[in-house]
C-alpha cells in the first residue's frame, strides 16, 4: 500500500495562508484557494491539471477520495451551468427590454407622423437610453399640438371678425359674429363687436327718421309761410274785403296754426324756438322728454336767453355767439358733433324772419359706439400682428394680406408682400401641391385643412411649413385664409431620430450577434477544457477498473464511471444549446436540418426539411441570425401554433437566400398582432425582422386564423465567400 503524505510536508511548502498548510487533510486537490507553485488556486475544476500530475494525488487517491472527488466535479459542473444559464437569462431580459421600448418609440413617432400630436408614452423603462428618447419624444408631441390648436383657433376666430367687420364698414348693419370658440378672449370680442354694431344700427335707424322729419316740419313750415305771405298781401290790397271776409279769414288762421303747433308739438326732435333776440318763446313736448330721461337737464323758461347763464350757457363753442350771427345773416347753420358735458350733440339753427328754430340730436350712443368699434378694431389688429403663428389671405393666387410674423418667416418686409405672387413662397417641387389644394379648396371640394410643404424665404433658403387654410369671403370675393408654423427645425430633428432609430436597430443586431458569439465562447471553453478532462478521467477510470480485482472495488468504479459518462452527455446538451457545433462545423444547412430533427424527437411533431441543393455563401453575420432566427420560429410552432406538421425549405435566388418556415397550426391574422409580445409571439417576429434589417434581410409574415403561418426570410449571399 502506498504511503500517505501531506503536500505541505513533501514540497516543504512555507505558504502559511495556504488552508491546507501544516493541516491534516491528505486531499489538498479538494480544497479551494490552496498557494500551490507561486499562486493562489480555485476549484478543483479550475486546477485540475496541476492536482492530476502531482505526487500528493497519486500517493493519497483512493476509491473513497475519488469519489469524492468525482461528487465536487459534479457540484461545481452544476454551479457553473447555473451561472452561465443566469447570464443568459440576464441578456434576453436586456434584450427584451431594448426592443419592448423602441417599439413604443416607434409607433408613437409614427402617429405624430400621421398628424396625432396628442400621442403620450409613460416615461418608464429599466434603459435610461430608452428613457430619454420616450422623453424627446412626448415633448417635441406636446409642442406641436400646443401650437396648431391655439393658432388655428384665433385664425379662424379672427378672420369671421374682420369679415363682419368689412360688411359692416360696406354699410350691411345685419351682419353679425356668430362663431362660437372655446377662447374666452375671442368670445369677449365676439360679445363687444355685436353690442357696437347694434348701436350703430340702431343710432343710424333714429337719425334716419329724425332728419326726415326735420324734412317734413322745414316744408310745412315754408308752405305756411307762403301762405301766410299771399294772405298778408292780398290783406293789404283787398283791405275791405277783408272785413269781408273776416271771420272766415280768421278761421283759416286758425286752423293754419293748430297744424303748426301739431307738428311741432309732435316733432320727435328736441326743438327750441326762439326770437329775435334769442330767447327762448316755445320748446316741443321731444324736449320736455328728453329732459326728464336725462335728469340733470332742466327746461327752459319762457324769456330764457339761449346759450347763456340762463339755459345751455357750458358749450365748449361760443354758441351765443353762432346764434346772433344766425339771427342777423338769416343763414342757416349746422354743428354735426358738439361736445355738451360728457354728451356729444348734433345741433342745427335755422333762422326765419321772427326768430329762429334750434333742434338738437343727442349723438352720444352713436359717438360711443364708433369709439368702440375702433377700439376693436386696434384690438383686432394687435391680435392679428402679434400672433406667434403666420397669418395671410391668398386671392386671386396674390397675397392681399400678412401679419408681421408671416413676414418674419419668409424674411421679407411688412411692405413687400401684399401684391406678391404666392407660388414664390413655394419651393419649385411642392408647388404643384400646393395649386392642387388651393384650386380643391376654392371650388367646394374635399381638401385637407392641414398639410405640410416647403417653402422659399427671401433669400432662397428652404424651409419646412405647416400649413392651416380655410375658405372664407374677403371684401365679397372667395379666398383662402392660411395659418402657417415654420417647422423646419422639428424636421430636422425628425431626421435626426430617423438617424438615431437606424443606430439603434445596427445596436439591436450587433448585440444579438455579440451574444451569439460569447454563447459560442463559452461553449468553445466547455468543449476544450471541461470536456476533455472528463473525457480524460473516464479514460482512467477504465484503466483504474481493469486493474482492480476486488468485485466491490469493481463495482464502485463502474458506479463513478457512469456518472462521469452522465456527466459527459450534460456536458453535450449545454455545449449545443449554448451554441450549435454543427453549424459553425457543417454549415447552414446541415444545422438547420440536425435543427428540424432535434425539434421533432423533443416535441413529438413532424417538421420537414427540404433544400434546392445550391451552394450557400453566407457571411457570418447573416449565418447566424438565420439559424437564431429559423430556431425561434420553431420554438413559436411549438408554443402557439397548436401544429401538428411544420416544413423549413432552404432555396438560393440569385445573390439572396430565401428560408420558409410554415405550419398547420392555428394561425393569427398579423394586421392584429402589434410589436409588443402577446399570444402568438408577436415579439419574437419584431425582434427577428430588426436583427434582420441592418444587414440588408427582411421578413414576411403570411397567416391567417385556422389556415397555418408562413413566415419568409431573405438575406444577402456573400457573392465574395
């Protein structure tokens, strides 16, 4: 029997950190962390060459330490499957995660794209890259939709305002506003515009009649002074005959003033006679009212001297003055608008030979009302210049109007656009667009509001415009009111997240093959190293058995035997499933074939396989995402196809390699089906086709429900392999 040593007493080992040093344990080769030849060793697995050459080894093995020996090999073979199926596990989680938030990137950047500025995605995800662009993302969404809501809004608010506004100052004093707008600003104005008109039509409506009154009483007043005239004179000449006729004469007196004093009387217009003196000898019952609605004015008093102390002495004019002056030249005069306290008063003196007839209109209403109407006008105006969008008004293919932002967007001055042709803001390709939907627009037909195309500044840069128009009646005649926002920088930051999509699917594919490639790394290290040694321990163990004699010695070491070949065979399925021997052996088609046998003896379901015999020339990249991408479409026919048969056909056209995989499964209808992961495996194939992609391969997906799938892909042939 052979001697027992200990390996610190045999080498005279001066290691005293070494756990085994100056120790009893005969089995160093089992410890982990020994100092052996000038370093610090591991596990057994990690230093099992050393421990089989050393003289400790020989001497101390034995059927028991073997066997435990063997029992530690198992454990920490078993250790290291653990973590090497956790790293896998980890990088399909970052995987997963990668793709799940740029698909959301994706479609949200899509809907903005078809004109949905109010798409939002939750700024969630374990990648702060996945995380900032959500961000970027939302926020170029919400400055967009903040813009064109709140410009369209007062675009068309104020063009209906100015339109009344223009049929208003044309004299059409029914026209009214009758938009309704969620602004509250343009409502106010819409509220402020109708009460002016209204006063304006009605203040005209009044003076209408008044000044054909005043019309009527001056004709009925001459005519009687006619008469009176031809009465005097012929008084004067038929002297007798006037006693004569005397009493008849005086009758018709009579009655001639009873229609005098009915119509004066009656006169809706403020009248005040007076003589020659200018005081007051009459006033109308329109003076006693008007008195009464005002409060503050007083009537006259019979002899009051007109325009003094005595009555309506405060006007800002010499109104005595302008009275005598009447009184004495016998002419007429006229003051349309007087300013009398806080009232504004249209006053007309018309002299005859006893005296003279005031009449007197207050205008203040109407005074108030143009005042408001201005007023509105310059708030219109502000509105209008300080939009922070561009406002015009295409006619005739002219611009016949432009708010100062419009002007700063194209860079010309507030001067040098009315008149202009509008094709000259349009670069050259779009401008065919742009006559096609203004031409639609003014005829009556269907035609989009909002659109997108470029235009030309001053300067002949190009720039991008969004673009809002409307139809509407400028000055009688049909044209279009245009709402435009200079996006040229969200395009070019749209092209920039183009660039950066294109960036992240080339990431997308080099981490799947920079997986594939460490998967095969590790496998190449199990095979070498793990691999041969157990290879290397079953072959002593058969030479250790064929020198035993004892049946009991014997039948330990076929027991060990076994294990280290159960051993081995573990070791085979982690090296294939890691990565395929046969494909980086064979090639393609010979491992998707060992494939399409290895899925029918595991799973129970017939699967072809069938090739057109034609060299495949592929390069490593496209080698490998077709066998991953061939594997997952069988692992999606077993989970979710419910299949009983599937076929995977190999066929080379030209420079491209085409790969079908069909079943007879259930099927789905992939219109349904979004990136995101759900019952079919949905994100399986969206993974596959943006792996794909960068190298210049693509997918097809055909299927539909109780009719099977057919998924196609093509990839480049290396013509230079």
């Amino acid at each position: 029997m052979k001697q027992k040593v200990r390996c610190w007493e045999l080498f005279k080992c001066k290691e005293t950190e070494c756990p085994v040093y100056k120790s009893k344990e005969l089995r160093c080769w089992l410890v982990s962390g020994t100092h052996c030849r000038d370093e610090i060793q591991g596990k057994f697995l990690e230093k099992i060459e050393i421990c089989l050459g050393c003289e400790p080894f020989k001497a101390n093995v034995d059927l028991a330490s073997l066997e435990q020996t063997l029992e530690v090999v198992h454990k920490q073979f078993l250790e290291f499957g653990r973590i090497v199926e956790e790293r896998d596990r980890e990088l399909e989680h970052i995987s997963m995660e990668l793709a799940l938030g740029l698909s959301e990137v994706f479609e949200a950047l899509r809907q903005i794209s078809l004109g949905d500025p109010e798409v939002r995605m939750p700024e969630t995800s374990e990648l702060e890259l996945i995380i900032k662009l959500k961000h970027m993302v939302n926020l170029t969404a919400i400055n967009l939709a903040g813009i064109v809501n709140l410009s369209h809004e007062f675009a068309i608010g104020l063009a209906e305002h100015f339109d009344v506004l223009h049929r208003v100052s044309k004299g059409d004093l029914a026209a009214r506003v009758s938009g309704i707008s969620q602004v509250e600003l343009l409502e106010y104005l819409k509220k402020v515009t109708n009460e002016t008109i209204e006063n304006v039509s009605e203040e005209m409506t009044e003076r209408k009649r008044a000044e054909e009154a005043l019309r009527q009483y001056r004709d009925q007043l001459e005519e009687l002074v006619k008469e009176r005239t031809a009465e005097l004179t012929r008084a004067n000449e038929l002297l007798q005959q006037e006693i004569r006729d005397r009493k008849r004469k005086e009758e018709a007196l009579r009655l001639s003033e009873e229609r005098y004093r009915a119509l004066f009387v009656n006169n809706p217009i403020e009248t005040i006679v007076v003589d020659l003196e200018g005081k007051v000898i009459d006033f109308n019952k329109a003076k006693e009212k008007g008195a009464k609605e005002k409060q503050t004015d007083r009537l006259p008093q019979f002899g009051d001297r007109m325009y003094t102390k005595d009555y309506a002495g405060k006007h800002k004019l010499n109104m005595r003055k302008e009275l005598m002056d009447c009184l004495i030249s016998g002419k007429l005069k006229d003051f349309p608008e007087l300013q009398y306290g806080n009232r504004f008063l249209h006053i007309n003196i018309s002299p005859f030979s006893d005296g003279a007839i005031i009449t007197c209109v207050d205008i203040t209403k109407r005074k108030r009302a143009e005042e408001a109407l201005r007023a509105s006008e310059e708030k219109y105006s502000s509105l209008i210049e300080n939009s922070l969008t561009g406002i015009y008004i295409d006619q005739n293919e002219k611009i016949v109007f432009a708010n100062k932002k419009f002007a700063e967007i194209y860079g010309y001055s507030d001067e040098e656009l009315p008149g202009m042709d509008t094709w000259k803001l349009v670069h050259p390709e779009d401008r065919a667009l742009t006559d096609a939907i203004r031409a639609k627009r003014l005829g009556g037909k269907d035609a989009p509001s909002e659109y997108e195309a470029r235009g030309l500044t001053k300067d002949g840069e190009n720039i991008w415009i969004a673009r809002r128009n409307a139809r509407i009646q400028y000055e009688g005649k049909p044209a279009i009111l245009g709402n435009v926002v200079d996006i040229t920088e969200s395009k070019r930051a749209e092209e920039k997240l183009i660039i950066y999509h294109k960036r992240l699917r080339s990431l997308a594919s080099e981490l799947s093959l920079a997986e594939e490639r460490e998967r095969r790394r590790i496998a190449t290290e199990v095979h070498d190293n793990l691999g041969q040694n157990l290879a290397f321990t079953k072959i002593k163990l058969g030479n250790l058995l064929k020198s035993l004699t004892s049946p009991d010695h014997r039948a330990a070491v076929d027991e060990l035997s076994k294990l280290v070949d159960e051993t081995i065979q573990d070791t085979r399925a982690l090296i294939s499933e890691l990565g395929s021997p046969v494909l980086y052996e064979l090639g393609f088609v010979p491992a998707v074939q060992w494939l399409t046998q290895l899925t029918s003896r595991r799973h129970g379901i017939t699967v072809g396989f069938e090739d057109d015999g034609q060299p495949k020339l592929l390069s490593d990249d496209v080698l490998v995402l077709l066998f991953q991408a061939v594997r997952e479409l069988l692992a999606n026919v077993i989970k979710h196809s419910r299949a009983k048969k599937a076929k995977v056909t190999i066929e080379t056209m030209e420079d491209q390699i085409r790969v079908t995989v069909r079943d007879d499964g259930i099927g789905f209808d992939p219109d349904e089906v979004g990136p995101a992961m759900d019952e079919h495996g949905a994100f399986g194939l969206f993974s596959i086709r943006e792996r794909l992609e960068p190298l210049g391969g693509q997918m097809k997906v055909t299927s539909k429900p109780g009719q099977g799938t057919q998924v196609t892909l093509v990839g480049p042939v290396n013509s230079e392999a």
